[in-house]
C-alpha cells in the first residue's frame, strides 16, 4: 500500500496537472506537443504490453515494481531535461516532452500487471475483496495529493524542485519495492520454486 501510494502520487496523479503544466510553463511547448506526447504514451503502450508481458513470466514481481519506479523517474528526469533547453531549442523540448510520455508508457505496461497479481497473491480468500478495494483507494487518495503538490512546487526553481519531487519520489518507491522482497515467499514474489534435489541412486 505505501509503496503504491508513493509511486502513484509521483507518477499518475502527477500527469493530468503536473506534467502539462511543465510542459507548457517551463518547456514552454504548445498544447499540440502535449497532445502528441500523450497520443506517444498510448502508442507505447499498445506496442509494448504483450511483448513486456511475455518477459515478466516467471521473474520476480518486486523487482519488476522496483524498476517501473527507475522508469518513471527516468521519464521525469527527461521532461526535467525538456525544460532546461526549453528557452534555447524548441524541436529538442518538444522531443524531451514526448519522449517522456513514450518512457512512462513502457513503464506502466510493467505495472498494471503486476501490481494486482501480487495484491492477490497477498490476499487470503475471504480478505480478497478488502485488498482489492484498498488497492483500488491509492488512485483517489494520489489524485488528491498529487494536483495539490503539482501548483506550488511547479512555481518554485523554475520546476526543478518539482522534477526533484517526483523523480526522487519514484526511486523512494523503487527501493520500498526491493524491500518487500524479503518478506515474500517465492510464489508470492512470482519467482519459480526451486527445484528439488534429484534423488541419490542407491549404491548396487
């Protein structure tokens, strides 16, 4: 739960106030660009989900977890980068903004399968509805804090306080996922079991 409530407050709640605002504000794109990045965010996603998919099978869901943080961080830090060449290139801020939207992209095609597949591999039967609805919550509660957090901190450092905000947020969140990889059984974690010892032949 704190681990999502970290990464969702830095990473979604962050793009329908955070991310446009930066863009317009301080990378100084137009609202086309905006709107080109998002359409990027969504061709990622319909070009990578099966292939990530395919790769996630049979890894570790935590360290999956721990590396959409690395992404998304590192899709902030770029549009961060967008906004420092914003004032002296255009084609280069326009190509950081979309370029962090495709970056996004690829990381929450990792996410939205794993993150539930571990919640109901931690829930028990008759606690599964409980789980499920209280993962569900991080996205209203994120969606508060994120747009209220986004205004302020836009305003101050020209949005570098913010990018600081938001990609560190993502890392905190990746090693909060590293952390649970302690507490997980193997099947939990989505890891293969290991396999037994072969049986010794008796000696003849």
């Amino acid at each position: 739960m704190i681990f999502g409530l970290v990464l969702t407050t830095c990473g979604y709640a962050q793009i329908e106030v955070g991310f446009t605002a930066y863009a317009v504000r301080v990378a100084e794109v137009s609202p086309r660009v905006v709107a080109w990045a998002l359409a990027g965010n969504t061709v990622m996603i319909v070009l990578a989900q099966l292939l990530v998919i395919k790769r996630l099978e049979g890894r570790s869901r935590t360290g999956a977890l721990a590396l959409v943080g690395a992404v998304f961080a590192g899709a902030w830090l770029t549009l961060g980068a967008a906004g420092l060449v914003g004032n002296g290139d255009a084609l280069l801020a326009a190509l950081g903004v979309v370029a962090r939207s495709a970056i996004f992209g690829f990381g929450e095609t990792m996410l939205s399968p794993v993150m539930p597949a571990l919640t109901n591999a931690l829930a028990t039967d008759e606690l599964r509805g409980r789980y499920n609805a209280m993962s569900s919550m991080i996205s209203g509660i994120s969606g508060v804090i994120g747009p209220v957090t986004a205004g302020p901190l836009i305003g101050a450092a020209d949005g570098m306080v913010w990018v600081a905000f938001v990609a560190g947020g993502c890392l905190v969140a990746s090693l909060l996922a590293l952390s649970l990889r302690g507490l997980l059984t193997p099947a939990q974690d989505g890891r293969p079991l290991a396999a037994p010892p072969a049986p010794v032949p008796a000696n003849s």
